[in-house]
C-alpha cells in the first residue's frame, strides 16, 4: 500500500472528466506556460513538481532539450490517426536518407536504445531465428565488439546488452590483431576520436577495419549534425544521434544514419518486432516527430541562433559584473558535441563568501530552481578563484533576466553577510 499512499489524491484529480476539478486539464495545456517570465502556473507545479531554468545543458536527468514548435505540432498530428509500423519505417528511412545525405536513417526510442539495435544486427544481421536468441550468443558467428578504452563509457552498457564479448584496446596495433571472424563491429565515442593527438581517429580506424568489412558504431549523442555527415566521410558505418539534445525533437528518440542494410536489420531488432529491442518501443509520434526536427534542424539558421544566445550571455554578464570583485568570460566551443556558448563567471571565494558549488546547490534547490555547472575552486597568481557556468543550449527566452537577478541576489546577500560577520569578530 505504500507506493499507492501518497497517490490517492493526484489519482483522482488527473483522471478526472476535463471540467471536474482535473489539476492538469482544467486550463488545459496551453493555459500553461514555461518557466520563462516566471509563470503563474506550471504543470509540473499542479502536481507539487517545482520546475527548472536550464542552464546546464542536454542532460537527460533535467529533461534532455526543448522540443520545438515543429516537433509538438507533427507529432500532434501523428497521434491522430493508425499506421503500420514497418511502412512508417520504410517510409522515414527514405526521406531521412534525402535530408542527411546517408544511405538511409533510422528513428530508434533514444541514442543508447539505437546502439543496443545496431549491435543486434551485427550480431546476427537481422536473422528473426538469432534475434530472438539473444543475449545467448552460443553457437553465433559473431559476438565480439572491439572498442578502444578511450571510448569505453557508461553508455556502452547498451552494447553489451546484447550479450557480446568487449574486446578493449589502447593502440592501433592491438586493434588490428583484435579484429578477427568473430568480430561484430567497432563501437566510438565521437567526441574521444576527435580529440588532438587521438590514435583512434575515424580515419585511422577505418582504414584497419575496411579491408576486413567490420562496421564501425560511432557514437555521437549530444553533437550538432552535420549534412554532409562529417563521420560518414571519415569512414564510419553507422552514426548514433540523441534526439534529446541539440536536434531538441523528442526526448524519447534516437537517430541512426548510414549502412541501409544495417539499419533495415537494426528495425527488425527494434520494436515493434519480438527480440532483444522489443522493450524498446518508439510511437508514431516519436518517429514523425524526430522527423520534423530533423527537416527543422536542416533549414534552420544556426548563425542567427548563436547570435541570440551570445545577447543572453551579454544581459547576465552586464549585470553580474557590477558585483564588485566579479568577472565574465564567454567560451565558444568549437566542437560538434554540447555544442553553444558558456558564460564563465568568476570571483573570490572569500570575498562573496560563497563558492562556486554552493551556489549552484542553492540555485538548484530553490525556486525558481536553475541548474548550472560549477568550475569549482581553483589557484591563480592573484589567489583561490572560484566559478560557474551558464550554458544556453536550452535556455529560454525571458530566462536570462531571472537567471542574472537570481545570481545576483544571492551573491549579494552572502557578501553583506559576510561582511557583519567580520564586523562582529573584529
């Protein structure tokens, strides 16, 4: 009865008739507005939920991204009639295939769900008899996956759910003596591949695995894509995208692109089909959604929207530097993954009485609640410095205002504290 306790009251108002006292639809959903200008009601508040200013970035724990206007209204419109599955499939797979320029796309229920799917139709590519087998991979042709340490990350765990073997490597030359007729594919974290003076650069990798037709899993959850794909051309076979993130479709969503053949046998290990992704399930809605971010996401003006996040950045250093002591600096990131500016704001530890982990506790914790990054406490010439980060990938507009107002106030407060202190203890 314990899990039911503490329901009984939200059980009856959600399900309620529209009109009789419903929490959730008395105004209906667009009589709710998000966390921007600091709101009047919130959905999540109608059920005791205090939502979050993001300024942290596409982490999946907060939400993941904004899905966008595009996004919301295709998938309203697939919720509202039936299809078969496997011709939605075929069906986006094309028309994937004419956005991205790759051989064909693939809409999976999330980055990592896509991975497992992927590893599934290497390992028996696509063969029902074998799908519904694993994760015994006793008497199969294939069951090895070769992933160099620097790839190695929570995430694979989606990898190894199919039951494979991991073979580790930490150079090139272990790589090439590990590929063998057992061998299913070559997982990377694009992020790791492309780092300076990386061994296990796409190009590198593949020029190993190629002659021994192995496909190569590169993994690029939170990065921008690219069209023409910058790691199909280095040499990848299939690339991973989150649609959570930087594509901000649906948080439930997953994009393959590349190898038709793998990708046909990678659906066929996915939902709807029996096998090791039937507990994967992706709607309709997801699909076409994903779909629509994608079509949006090609035809968007980047430039105009980095403009834009750059002008927030500029309100909340503006205000936070008339903090005597306190200072802003904003980083560009030039890489693909989490990629948008950060503003980087920095001071005295000792002078604010505060750190840079404390504030972002309390701005966390209280409402209206931001999460940001923490640089933490770090020595310079002049002495310890102590930082933040404020991130706008999915920051809102109005949020800036409140963001810099919030930071500002709290900072104050823990400087005039600190100061009666020191006038008490003299």
């Amino acid at each position: 009865m314990i899990p039911f306790a503490g329901a009984l009251v939200p059980f009856k108002s959600l399900f309620a008739a529209p009109g009789h006292d419903s929490i959730l639809l008395q105004n209906g959903v667009d009589g709710f507005v998000g966390t921007g200008g600091l709101p009047e009601a919130n959905i999540f508040q109608s059920i005791g939920v205090e939502p979050i200013i993001n300024c942290r970035g596409t982490f999946t724990i907060i939400g993941g991204s904004v899905e966008r206007p595009e996004v919301r209204k295709a998938m309203e419109a697939a919720s509202k009639d039936f299809v078969q599955y496997d011709e939605l499939a075929d069906g986006i797979g094309k028309r994937l295939a004419e956005l991205t320029g790759a051989e064909w796309g693939l809409v999976s229920s999330g980055c990592a769900a896509g991975m497992k799917h992927v590893t599934a139709a290497c390992v028996t590519g696509g063969n029902p008899e074998k799908l519904i087998r694993i994760p015994d991979l006793a008497g199969f042709d294939k069951t090895e996956v070769v992933i160099p340490k620097s790839s190695r990350n929570v995430y694979d765990h989606a990898i190894r759910n199919i039951g494979v073997k991991i073979i580790e490597v930490n150079t090139l030359e272990e790589l090439e003596d590990a590929l063998n007729a057992r061998t299913a594919m070559i997982y990377i974290m694009a992020y790791d591949e492309s780092q300076p003076n990386q061994p296990f650069s796409l190009e590198n990798v593949s020029k190993i695995a190629k002659p021994h037709k192995i496909p190569i899993l590169v993994d690029a959850a939170a990065e921008d894509l690219t069209v023409p794909n910058i790691h199909l051309q280095k040499g990848a076979t299939i690339v991973a995208y989150s649609g959570g993130k930087s594509l901000c479709g649906p948080q439930c969503a997953g994009l393959l692109i590349g190898d038709k053949a793998i990708l046909m046998s990678a659906w066929q290990a996915s939902s709807p089909h029996h096998g090791p992704g039937r507990d994967n399930k992706v709607g309709r809605e997801e699909m076409i959604g994903l779909l629509a971010a994608v079509e949006a996401w090609v035809t968007m003006d980047h430039a105009a929207k980095w403009k834009t996040w750059l002008g927030w950045l500029d309100t909340i250093s503006k205000k936070l530097t008339r903090i005597d002591g306190v200072t802003t600096a904003v980083r560009e990131p030039k890489e693909l993954s989490n990629h948008s500016p950060v503003l980087v704001v920095s001071w005295d530890p000792a002078k604010l009485n505060l750190t840079g982990e404390e504030l972002a506790e309390e701005l966390g914790r209280n409402a209206p609640r931001i999460a940001i990054g923490s640089g933490g406490n770090r020595r310079k010439e002049a002495g310890t410095v102590t930082s933040i980060d404020i991130t706008t990938g999915q920051m809102q507009a109005g949020e800036e205002s409140i963001v810099a107002d919030r930071i500002m106030g709290h900072s104050q407060r823990n400087g005039r504290q600190r100061m009666r202190y020191q006038k008490l203890h003299r």
